[in-house]
C-alpha cells in the first residue's frame, strides 16, 4: 500500500489546496511552517497566522510545521496547538 503525501511548499499548501489534494488521494498533508513566536503572539482575532493552521473538511491527517529558535517557545506554543486539538 503506498502512502501519498503532500510535501509542505511555502505559499501553497493553504487548507484550501490541501483539500483538493486530499479529494485526489493524498492521504497525509503538512501545513506551512508557522513561527511559534509569530503565533504565540498573534494578537486576538488576528486571522493570518490562524489560517495556516485551518484544516479542511476534506483532509485525513495534517501535519502542523513550528519553527523557532527557543526550544521553550516551540513548546509553549504546540503545547497550546495540542491543547485545542491541532
């Protein structure tokens, strides 16, 4: 059984290709790389750095993408991203 994946490309991989791409087969998909900083401070409401994290309904797995320099950080924020299900 092969495993299709969807590689993670800056500017591209928004949930609304990812989907389409789920639609055609592709089993595993990856966000954009998402900068815990940027993230954590993202004021309220702030949509942007929230879309890179939508999923679409059509989408199996996903696989969120964190980047940054403090590994304190990086954890404070996919501590929060788990906390609400991503």
């Amino acid at each position: 059984m092969e495993l299709f994946r969807l590689a993670p490309l800056c500017g591209v991989t928004d949930w609304p290709f990812r989907s389409l791409c789920a639609e055609q087969g592709c089993e595993v998909g990856y966000t954009e790389m998402v900068s815990a900083m940027g993230f954590l401070c993202a004021p309220e409401g702030q949509p942007a750095t929230y879309q890179l994290l939508e999923r679409g309904p059509a989408e199996k797995k996903l696989i969120l993408q964190l980047f940054g320099r403090d590994p304190d950080t990086v954890a404070r924020a996919a501590a929060i991203l788990s906390a609400t299900g991503k």
